[in-house]
C-alpha cells in the first residue's frame, strides 16, 4: 500500500514537475523572442554537433575507458543520444542564461533525438527496440505542448502570463523538490546495489566532459548563451531513455538513468551557480567594451 502510494507520487510529482518547468520557461517568452536562435545557423549547427555527435562520443569513450557491466553501459549510451533534460529551464534561469536560447536548444534538442534514437538504439542495445512514435510522445506532450503552449500565452495575454508564471513556478518549485525526494527513496536499494560497478564513476566522468564539451563548443558567443549550450548538453533527457527500457529492459541500465539523474541534477545546479556569478562581471565586461567604443567612435564622426 505504501509502496503503491509513493509510485503514484513519483509519477504525479514527475509530470508536475516536467510540465510546470517548460510551461513556466514558455511564459517568460514572446513567440518572436523564441525564435531568434532558431534563425541563427550556427548555433543550429553547434546544438546538433554537441548533441548528437560530441555526447555520444564522449559516452562512447567513458564506456571504452571505465570498466563496467554491458546493462549499466547501454544506459550511458542511450542518454548519450538524449540531450536536454525537461528541468533545463530551471538552471538556466539559476544561471541567469539566455531563456530565448534554452527554448531554441530543446526545440532542436527533441527534434533530434525523433530521428536519431531509432536508428541509435538497435546499435547500442541490440535486444531493445525504439519507434520514432515510443520516443516523440514523452516529448511532444511533456515537453513540446507546456514550452509552446507557455509561449502562446505570453504572445498573446502577456500581463496574464506573467500572473500564471507566478503560480505555476510556486506548484513546480513544491513538484521538484517532492520528486527528487520519490527517486531516492524508490530507488535507494538498487542506487546501493550498484556500488562497486562503476556505474557512479562513469557519470561522474561524462557529465563534467559534456558541459565543458558544450562550453567550448560554443566559443565567441554571449556568455549567457555558452552557459545554456553547456548545461544543454550536460543535462540529459532521462524520461526518453526510461521510456525506451521501459519493462523490456534489464533493471541495471533503469539504474544507470537513476544514477545519471542523481548526477546530472547535482552537477547542473552547481554549473549553474558558477555561471551565475560569472554572468556580472560578463555583462560588465560587454558594457565597458561598449562605453570605450563610443568616444572612438564619436571621434571618427568628427
């Protein structure tokens, strides 16, 4: 009876949680706003290079450098095609990033990962299989639907979405909290269970390698969108690799996403709280380029 309650509040607490943080990131956004990244190429071109070519790379490498069983491998390798995670908003705005540029990255985000996981998958996991439809429904209407619905209401009722982010932030904060707290207390034992396998030592090696990948990757842009690209990439989408194991799947890769979870989270909030205290004095550093270059420029009119 317990046990069964606190699924319930795991799965309540999940689609609160994933719905509310894309909603909420949509309400903070005009649909004008939302598409300028998607008009620059190569930012374009850096999401889906770092997406799905750096990070299943660099899984591929930890999986070749870390010894550990075949199941907590193809858990790795499975997010390695996943970029993105729905909690993306969250950090980005606990960074003080680029809201436009996160909407952009996770609209190229789960396009992406459509195409790719179905013909990624039989390669990794030989003994599970993947659908374009199985991967696009936890995408579409867990985060597509909330982030474009979000945008919609801000475009159009802009004073009422400032109102409704007020409230939907207050229920997702409260959603957050009770669901990181379910994925311990469900999967304690096998989080235990895993100790000595490596599996912990692998995350611990892939997610710091992502961000900077991801960092590095996006040289000479804004630094509010370098920290967007950087905690895109080391965020991953746990719920398309969850849904693709699903009951098929051998209990240890469920454990690797649990372990990735566990990871990814505490690593991007802490990201996050580097790049925030680097966002002043990054602002500061283009104000005063831009105060020097008005009297040179002031000059050269004259």
């Amino acid at each position: 009876m317990i046990s069964e309650f606190i699924k319930a509040a795991f799965t309540i607490s999940l689609v609160i949680f994933m719905i509310g943080s894309l909603s909420a990131m949509g309400l903070q956004l005009r649909f004008a706003d939302a598409i300028v990244p998607l008009k620059n190429a190569r930012f374009v071109l850096i999401t889906l290079l770092s997406g799905f070519l750096i990070g299943p790379t660099l899984g591929y490498l930890v999986v070749l450098v870390v010894p550990m069983e075949r199941h907590y491998a193809v858990g790795l390798l499975l997010l390695s095609m996943a970029p993105a995670a729905p909690f993306l908003p969250l950090v980005v705005k606990k960074a003080n990033g680029n809201l436009a540029a996160a909407a952009g990255l996770m609209l190229l985000a789960s396009v992406g990962t459509i195409v790719v996981m179905p013909f990624g998958v039989p390669l990794v996991a030989p003994g599970l299989s993947a659908s374009a439809w199985s991967i696009a429904k936890p995408l579409i209407f867990l985060v597509l639907a909330p982030l474009a619905l979000g945008i919609f209401i801000k475009s159009m009722w802009a004073d009422c979405a400032d109102h409704i982010y007020r409230f939907v932030n207050s229920i997702t904060s409260i959603a957050t909290v009770l669901f990181l707290a379910m994925v311990l207390i469900l999967n304690f034992k096998s989080f235990l269970g895993s100790v000595g396998s490596h599996a912990l030592l692998a995350q611990l090696l892939y997610v710091p390698a992502l961000a900077v990948a991801g960092y590095l990757s996006a040289v000479g842009m804004p630094e509010t969108k370098r920290s967007v690209m950087s905690l895109g990439m080391c965020t991953r989408n746990i719920g398309v690799g969850a849904a693709i194991v699903g009951a098929q799947g051998d209990q240890r890769t469920m454990v690797m996403l649990v372990i990735a979870t566990l990871v990814t989270v505490a690593f991007s909030f802490a990201a996050a709280s580097w790049f925030a205290r680097r966002a002043p004095s990054a602002l500061a550093g283009q104000s005063q380029r831009t105060d020097e270059g008005r009297p040179k420029r002031i000059a050269e009119s004259r």
